[in-house]
C-alpha cells in the first residue's frame, strides 16, 4: 500500500473517530437537558455536513467517502437494532416521532455528489451545504416560530419554515458561485431558480427522503442551469411564481390537500421546462378536469387526496419527458406522455367512482365526464401536434384510460387490507406500463 492510501485511511480513522465521539456526547448532553429531540438531531445533521464538506479539499478520489459513508450506514443500522447504541444514542436520532429513512440517506447522498461532482468542488459543495444549512433553517425556524402550517405527506410543514429554507439556499448558490467566479447578475437568477425548486421539492417530501432528493436535485439543476441565459432563467423564475401562484388557488377547488398543490407544480413545471410548451398541454387537462370530474366531499380522507396521490398520477408522464430528453430525436416520447396523462384520467376517474360508490352518492355521469375529458384532451392535443394524427392519438388516449381504470378497478391494493399502503405503487407502475402500449405496437407497424 502506497503512503498516500495509508495516509487517506489514517484521514478516513480520523473523521471516523471524530464524529462517534461528537455523536456520543451529543447524546449525552442531550440526555441531560431534555431538550427538544429535533435541536439535537439538526445538531448531529449540521455536524455531519460540515464533516462532508471538507470531503472535497480531503477526498479527490470518492472511495474515501464510500469508506466512510459504509461506516456511517453500519453506525445507522446499529442505532436501529443494537440495544445498547440504540438506548443511548437512539433517543437522539430517533427522538422525533415519526417514521424516517433520512439517516440511512445522509451517508447514501454524499458519496453520490462527491463522485458525480469533483473535481469541480463548487458543484460537490453547494448541494451539501443546502442539505446541511437550509433544511436545517426550515426545521428550526418551523418549530420555533412556525405559525402558518400546511400539511404534508406525514404530518404538517409551515411557511415560516418553508421561507427559510428558500432564503438559505438562496444565499448558499450565490455567495458559492459568486466566489467561484460567476458574474453576480447569473449567480443571483440561478440563486433565485434553485431556492424556488428545492424549497417546492423539500415541501412535497416525506420520511427523510428530502436527505436524498434535495441534494441530488440541487446537482442537476446547477448542472442545467450554469449555461443557462439569465433571460431564460428568469422567464423560468416567472413561470414557477405564476404556477405557485395558481397551485394556491386551484387546489382547493381540486379538493387536493397541502403539500398535494405543490407537487402539482413539480409535475407542470418539469414537464414545461424539460420537454417545451407542447408537453404542458395533456397534464394541464388533468390538472383542470379534476374539479370537472367531482371535487373533494367534506368528508373524504385526507390520504386520497395527498402528495402521494399526485405523484402517483404524475410519475408516469415524468417518466416519458425525463426518458424523451435522454434520447434522439427530441418529440419522440410525445404520444407515450399524453397516453400516460390519458391512463392517469382513468385511474381517477374509477378511484373517484369507487369511493363515491362506497359512500352512497354515485354521480352518474362521471363515465360519460371522464370520456369526453380524455377525448377533448386528446384532440387538443393532436392539433396542436400537426405531426402526429388525431385519430391515432384519441384511439391511444381513449384505450389507455380504459385498460388502467380496468387494472386498477380490480386491484387487491385498492382495498383496504395489508397490500393498501401500496396502491399509489400500483397506480403509478399501471400508468406507466399502459402509456407503454403506443410504443408497442408502433414497433410492429
């Protein structure tokens, strides 16, 4: 073994020592002045991310950070399942009471950004630094001055919290690219873009997966936006404002609750700035059939009409836009997406039937709705696409809608029993493989 790789894992020992011994007097501190759980879990967050940062003047090489993010997944599992670690360091990491994967994410996202991002240390750093500082603000700010709630996939969020963490994240890209080099003018409009997407993106998140998803996010979008003209960047901004704007008012009237309009405008946004105006048209027609094929009773369950929910109908079309720009020629994946909008309006056109049905209150003219929402979305559509037919796009759009409101109406995970926690599983994998069925059969023309 070479000095430099002993000397790597004589760094590697180091850290690793430090943070156990930070940890366990964490723990004991903690221990000993009842304080909230959640000051100490941001605490071991904060102390964690900072460790990661230095990871890019330490590490050029990432398997360090493997070393030591398998090391940190070990530590994890042994807070979960060894009794004494979990005695004495659990009510510290576990303190909150809620179910949480975001542990296990921490030590998974880092080695993940380290080796997407160096050598370029500003594009390893920031994504880090948003995790660490921002998610951290929103947390701290919610409890303690939070007053403005709204709910979420496990629970409640507040606006003060959610303020904070655009506020952060916004100040984290500037003063980083600003001080890597980039004209303030561009710093401040990506600023400006990412602060408003990964605040939207932290809002719809549950169980700790914001651990994973805000950094990863964060790298991807420094990576679009970086070249980007400030002129697009802040068409872009407009837009995303305007789309907030509209998801505070229409998701009343959809019956959606909390979050579930912000994830709305994850769906519109990536399908408008990642495929173009054309793929905004079909998940606008859902968006707006929604109160047209029957809103929200007072006293249907929140669970149906949450974050899940919406990412379950909108997964599919996001498939096909993230899947059209991987590929040559860009359009090519056009149809699959408005057939997978298609199948979502037919998976809730039998999920509305279904419920409606069990609570004695049938509106009888929701197939005949749903029929010509998916065949007036259709036709718009192909003409506004001149380049593809009309006829061939209804036909598509019409049978996906069917067959998914048929796979999913005999489901065994849409009633109620051990396989219900899966149904937007189901919901969403059924979308996707019926939008499939136009790729199909073109391959056999």
């Amino acid at each position: 073994m070479t000095p430099e790789a002993l000397r790597t894992l004589a760094t590697v020992a180091i850290l690793a020592l430090v943070m156990g011994l930070s940890i366990a007097v964490l723990a004991r501190v903690a221990a000993r002045t009842k304080a909230r759980p959640e000051l100490f879990r941001k605490l071991v967050h904060i102390g964690a991310g900072f460790v990661a940062v230095s990871f890019a003047w330490l590490f050029e090489d990432t398997w360090p950070v493997v070393l030591l993010s398998l090391g940190g997944v070990l530590f994890v599992i042994g807070v979960r399942r060894w009794a004494p670690l979990k005695r004495t360091i659990g009510p510290l990491l576990h303190g909150v009471e809620r179910t949480s994967v975001g542990d296990y994410c921490l030590p998974i996202v880092i080695p993940l950004i380290h080796g997407l991002a160096m050598p370029d240390r500003v594009l390893y750093i920031i994504p880090i630094l948003v995790l660490t500082l921002a998610d951290a603000a929103a947390a701290l700010v919610g409890v303690r001055i939070g007053r403005l709630s709204y709910r979420t996939g496990e629970g409640a969020k507040t606006v003060e919290g959610s303020l904070a963490m655009a506020l952060v994240s916004g100040l984290i890209v500037v003063i980083a690219l600003s001080i890597d080099g980039v004209e303030p003018g561009r710093a401040f409009a990506i600023a400006a873009m990412i602060a408003m997407l990964i605040t939207l993106t932290e809002a719809v998140c549950w169980r700790g997966l914001d651990n994973l998803v805000v950094p990863v996010a964060t790298f991807a979008l420094l990576q679009i936006y970086l070249e980007m003209p400030v002129q697009l960047l802040g068409i872009r901004f407009g837009v995303g404002l305007f789309l907030i704007g509209l998801a505070v008012y229409w998701h009343r009237i959809a019956g959606l609750i909390g979050a579930a309009g912000l994830a709305v405008v994850l769906v519109l946004y990536a399908s408008w700035s990642l495929g173009g105006w054309e793929w905004l048209v079909a998940p606008s027609v859902v968006v707006a059939s929604v109160p047209f094929l029957g809103a929200r009773s007072s006293d249907t369950p929140d669970e149906h009409h949450g974050v899940g929910t919406v990412l379950s109908f909108g997964l599919g079309p996001l498939i096909w836009v993230l899947y059209d720009g991987a590929i040559q020629p860009p359009g090519a994946m056009l149809v699959p997406f408005v057939t997978a909008c298609s199948a979502a309006l037919g998976v809730i056109g039998i999920v509305r039937w279904r419920f409606d049905r069990a609570a004695g209150r049938c509106d009888r003219l929701l197939p005949a709705k749903l029929v010509l929402v998916v065949l007036g979305g259709a036709v718009l559509f192909g003409a506004v696409m001149s380049e593809h037919a009309i006829w061939l796009t209804v036909a598509y759009s019409l049978g996906a809608s069917a067959i998914a409101a048929a796979l999913v109406a005999v489901s065994p995970a849409e009633r109620p029993g051990k396989w219900w926690n899966a149904r937007w599983v189901l919901r969403a994998a059924v979308i996707v493989v019926v939008s499939a069925i136009p790729l199909v059969i073109d391959s056999f023309m």
